[in-house]
C-alpha cells in the first residue's frame, strides 16, 4: 500500500495516456507547498486507493505577526 500511495502521490494529474485523471495535484512542477496541499493529498488517495479511509481530520492554522 505504501508503493501505491507514493506513486498515487508523485504521478502528476494529465501525465498517463490512458488515464489522464489519475495522480495528484501535489507533484505538478509548478505547485509550491501551500495551504491546500492537504485538500490535494486527501482527494487524490480517497480517489485512486480504495483501502485508505478518512477517520479523523485535524486542521491547525498557524497566524505569523
């Protein structure tokens, strides 16, 4: 499950011929960590690796200044 959740991960949205949807927004060359990053990583497992479930989410914001 680790090597499918990796490759779900690092596969960029568009890349494979035959299945231009499969992969994550994570591994797009012109993504930079930001906010949303989690919403990504949670859409793209949830949608593409059947054995993950979501128990439990946690959301902390950090304010600088």
């Amino acid at each position: 499950m680790r090597q499918s959740v990796s490759y779900i991960l690092r596969t960029p949205v568009g890349s494979r011929m035959m299945c231009r949807e499969y992969g994550s927004l994570l591994s797009s060359p012109e993504r930079r960590a930001k906010p949303s990053d989690d919403v990504c990583l949670l859409q793209a497992l949830l949608k593409w690796e059947p054995r993950v479930t979501l128990t439990s989410l946690t959301i902390e914001r950090q304010l600088n200044g």
